[in-house]
C-alpha cells in the first residue's frame, strides 16, 4: 500500500495507521496498536488501517504513515497527531494530575507490558498466540522459537528477565492493584473523562485480561480485587469501539 | 637472503648504539645475540615453559580468588545478627554511589535506622546484579527486593499512612524513574557521551582501569536497544527524559518530599536517581534542567542529602579535604 498514493488530494491530513492483522478475541494483539487506534477514535481523527506492512521505521508497531511521512512509536505518533489534529484530551488537568497521568502510563508501558510479555512469549512459550489471532504474522507462525529467543533477550536486557517467575508476577500483580486502587470508583483513570493516558491503559489491559488465557490474573479481574478494572476496559470498549466485534477476525456475530 | 638478514641486524643495532652510545652498548648486543641464539635453539622448550607457567600462574591465582571469596563468605556469614551487609561498588568522587539503586537502598538503611555495614570487594551477586545484600547468611538481590524484604523485616512502614490512591501513585512514580527515566540516563552516560564521565566521577575508571569503559559502553548499548528506548533517536530521548523530571518536578511542587511532610521509600528511589544529575551528569541537558527550570528537584536531593547523609563527605573517594 502506497502511502504517497493515499495523501489526501485537496491536501488534508491523511492518516495510515499499519499494524498487524486483527486478532480473534480483540481488535489488535499488540497494546501499543490498540493504544493509538482508540485514541484516533478518541479525538474523532479519520484513520484507514494497514495490515500488509506493519513493522515500520526503527522495527517497531504500530506506526503511521501522515501526509506520506513515515513515523514509528505509539506515543510518538500520538504526540505528533494531537499536535497536527489539535486535539488535547488532558487541557482540563492541573499540572499535578498530568504529571500522575504520565507516571501512570509509563508504568502500564514499561512495567505491566514487560510481565504482559514475559508472560505471553516465555513462561506459556507463545503458545497463547494461536489462540488470540488467526492470521498470525510469518515470523510468529514459522519461527517462533526464534520469537522466543529474541524476546527472552529483549527482557534480560531490560531486567524483567533476571527475576524468578514468581517475583515477576508479583509484581505484574502489584502495579495492576495500584491502577484499581488509583482507578477507585472513577469512570475514567483521570475522572469523568477520558484522556490520552486511558488510551494507553486500555491497550495494556485489554490484552492481560481478553488475550492471556490461563494467566494467573483471571481471577482477580473477574471476582476479586481487580474487578474494577474490568469494568473499567468494558466501558472503554463499548464508548469507543461499537464495532468491536466486526473488527475481530473471525468477526463475531452475537 | 643471509646477507640481507645480516644489513637488517646490523641496521637494528646501528640504532641500537645511536640511542644507546656508551660502551654498555656492546654488552647490550652480546646479551641480543646470545638470546637470539637460544631462541633458534631451544624455541620449543621456551614456548611450552612459557605455556606451564601461565597455566600455573592462572590456576594459582583462580585458587587465591575461591580462597579469598570462602574467607569474605565467612565474614559475612559470622555478621552479627540482623546487620546487613551490603555489598555495592566502591564510593564514588561526589556522590556515595554512581549507581542510583544502591544509594537508594543505602538511604533507606539510613532511613529505616538498620544497621548495616559496606562491603566494596564484590559488588556483583551471583546473578550479576548489584547492589545486593546479605543478611544471617542469606543473600538477596535487587535493590527493590531488598528493600521490600528489609521493611518485612524489620517492621518499617514509612506508607502506612497514605492512602491506598497515595500509595498507588508512589508506585506509578517510583517506575517511572527507575523504568523509564533510568534509560536516559543510561544512554546520556554510556552511549552519548560514550562513558567520558566516568574519569571525572569515579576513581575505578582512572587510567589505565578505563580502558574497560568502551566494552561497559557497547555492553550498556546493547542493553538500552533491547528496552526499546536505545532505538529512538538522541533528541526523543533527552525529550522523554525531560518529560519525566517537568513530571517529577510538577508532582513534588512545594513539598518536602514526594509524598508529603515525611519522607517515604519513594524519596529513597527518587533520591538515588536525581543524586545522579545534580551531581555525576556534569554537562547533561537534566543538569541543565535542573539548575534552572526545576529547582524544586535539586532542593529535594539538597533537604535528602543533609537528612540522611551527614557523613557525605566522609562516603566519597577520594575523602574530600
């Protein structure tokens, strides 16, 4: 798919948002993906979705293609579109909430998404992944274990990955009690409205609650302490995605 | 072929009486020749006596090192009870610790009143990681988790007396600077500046020990790409970085400490990552940041440093004078 072919012709903001085909159980598999997808709709940005090229610039997904300028990065490509779309979610925050917002996010992205991975790719061994996407991408088909492999030294080398099992599902257990308590009763993280960071926490617990099958969390989400957040990712699911089943593969007909 | 091996020596031992004049010259040639003339001879027996005794001089000194590790075990082992030992790298020049993790844990003990002593001789744990700790014979590793294990311990709850939101929101804050923010400083230190601080804040990477600050680079490198953050571009990153402490620095506003009056294990991890700019990221944009749009951040490390670090200057290396 040509991104130069897709530029608006009276000039306006087009925008190509490529990642990796749909999955069984939720829209995207990936958190980042779902992240920048529920924002576009968020902020009400036209978007036409890609899903024959999604590894874009610096090998990462998603990314979006803007007036033909290629940029990688969920939250770079998020960044870059409220500025050009003028779209601020959070205006309405003091300094001080935005700042809890951003501690918040980054410790959904570069802490729960790591226990998210470990989980998904190393202790059930990908194994998961046929069951969350029929159409899965060539490498995770044919060459999964060296998936595996690359991800077990992606997570030595962030750290997550010299921990016991146990030690990292505590703690994976430890930030999503943090998100209920600090959730509370709330309709949204940061109150009654949703902003960037709800895009973000949505896309990380979509995928620990509907696409990790068997993981030890269930039970907490369902009927214990964590169920909160499952009416939490429900709410954010039926405001922003009606369409939810239709953009499953296969889609759902209920 | 002989006589031009022959114009060689003597070109060679031409120079050799041009730097070398006297008559000790002469000597000096005799002494060439003959071990010139061993060398032909006896290449073999050389080659493999010079083969034994680096074998034997590996083998001995592995021994001297399980020697010397069975004795510190012992040492620790026999610690008087519930006095941890805390094992980091050796003091640096302006702050107790390069590393942010174990000034953080250091100043916990200290927060806590936990008694404690410093073993600079292994700083690494079995798992290669540091700061570790042992504590009656056992060794923990990971900052985080000693901390957690200690208050356990000892019964030392600083967040008791926040709320379940307050204590969320630490949390969320403590990851972001040791999740995220630390690998801007990680990539500013080791790859940007390709590790040139270390001399200046470190006496273990003076000369000729420094030689080993390209291979801790590459290793650092590597390590970053693999988080992800090492594959943006420099300016994204210091951008992020820079995100992070306007977010530090909005959160903590006119407080003492991060989460009120009294200072909790937040402001220890907080404590041990922002030492590290006001004090070893000389020349950074953070540093920058610091002394000019956020003030509050250096005061904080200024009000932590002075509450629980009395002996600062007595903990650097060298001792100040």
């Amino acid at each position: 798919m040509a991104a130069a072919a897709l530029e608006g012709k009276d000039g306006s903001n087009v925008v190509i948002l490529h990642q990796l085909k749909r999955g069984k159980l939720t829209p995207c598999i990936s958190p980042f993906a779902l992240k920048l997808e529920t924002y576009l709709r968020i902020a009400g940005i036209a978007y036409q979705n890609d899903f024959d090229e999604p590894m874009g610039p610096k090998g990462k997904t998603p990314w979006i293609t803007l007036n033909g300028k290629k940029v990688g990065d969920s939250q770079l490509c998020l960044e870059l579109l409220s500025e050009t779309f003028h779209k601020d979610l959070s205006h309405h925050l003091s300094i001080e909430d935005k700042a809890v917002a951003r501690a918040f996010q980054i410790m959904a992205e570069d802490h729960l998404y790591w226990v998210m991975l470990v989980w998904r790719w190393i202790y059930n061994g990908g194994s998961s992944l046929p069951l969350i996407q029929t159409d899965l991408h060539f490498a995770v088909r044919y060459l999964r274990p060296i998936v595996v492999s690359r991800v077990k030294s992606q997570v030595s080398a962030q750290g997550m990955g010299h921990h016991s099992q146990s030690e990292v599902m505590e703690m994976g257990l430890k930030d999503l009690r943090a998100i209920s308590n600090f959730l509370g009763t709330k309709s949204f993280l940061m109150g009654d409205q949703p902003i960037e960071v709800d895009c973000a926490m949505f896309g990380i617990l979509a995928q620990i609650l509907w696409n990790s099958l068997g993981c030890p969390y269930e039970p907490h989400f369902t009927a214990g302490e964590l169920i909160n957040l499952k009416g939490y990712c429900e709410r954010m699911k039926r405001t922003f995605w009606p369409d939810w089943n239709q953009c499953l593969i296969p889609p759902l007909v209920r | 072929m002989a006589s031009q091996s022959k114009r060689a020596w003597q070109s060679k031992h031409c120079l050799l009486r041009h730097f070398c004049p006297c008559k000790s010259a002469g000597m000096l040639e005799q002494a060439i020749e003959s071990l010139t003339a061993i060398w032909k001879n006896e290449r073999g027996l050389i080659v493999a006596s010079a083969g034994v005794a680096a074998s034997l001089y590996f083998l001995a000194s592995k021994i001297y090192a399980v020697r010397e590790k069975s004795q510190l075990r012992k040492k620790w082992n026999s610690a008087p009870k519930d006095v941890v030992i805390l094992h980091q790298l050796p003091r640096g020049k302006f702050t107790p610790s390069i590393s942010p993790f174990p000034l953080k844990l250091e100043t916990y003990l200290r927060m806590a009143g936990i008694r404690y002593e410093n073993d600079f001789t292994e700083p690494k744990s079995l798992e290669n990681k540091t700061p570790w700790i042992t504590l009656n014979g056992e060794d923990v590793a990971d900052s985080q988790i000693c901390l957690e294990l200690l208050a356990d311990k000892f019964q030392k709850d600083f967040s008791c007396h926040l709320s379940p939101e307050e204590k969320a929101t630490a949390r969320a804050f403590q990851i972001m600077a040791e999740d995220h923010f630390y690998w801007t400083g990680v990539l500013w230190r080791w790859v940007y500046t390709k590790g040139k601080t270390l001399r200046q804040i470190h006496a273990t990477f003076a000369p000729p020990l420094s030689l080993k600050i390209p291979l801790v680079c590459r290793r650092m490198k590597s390590q970053a790409i693999g988080q992800g953050l090492g594959r943006h571009a420099e300016k994204d990153v210091i951008e992020m970085g820079i995100k992070d402490l306007r977010a530090m620095s909005h959160y903590l506003g006119n407080k003492s400490y991060f989460m009120g009056e009294e200072p909790t294990e937040l402001d220890c991890a907080m404590f041990g990552m922002l030492a590290q700019l006001v004090w070893n990221m000389p020349g950074s944009p953070f540093e920058r940041l610091l002394n000019s749009e956020l003030p509050n951040l250096k005061r904080f490390c200024e009000r932590m440093k002075d509450r629980f670090w009395s002996d600062w200057d007595q903990c650097l290396l060298p001792v100040p004078l």
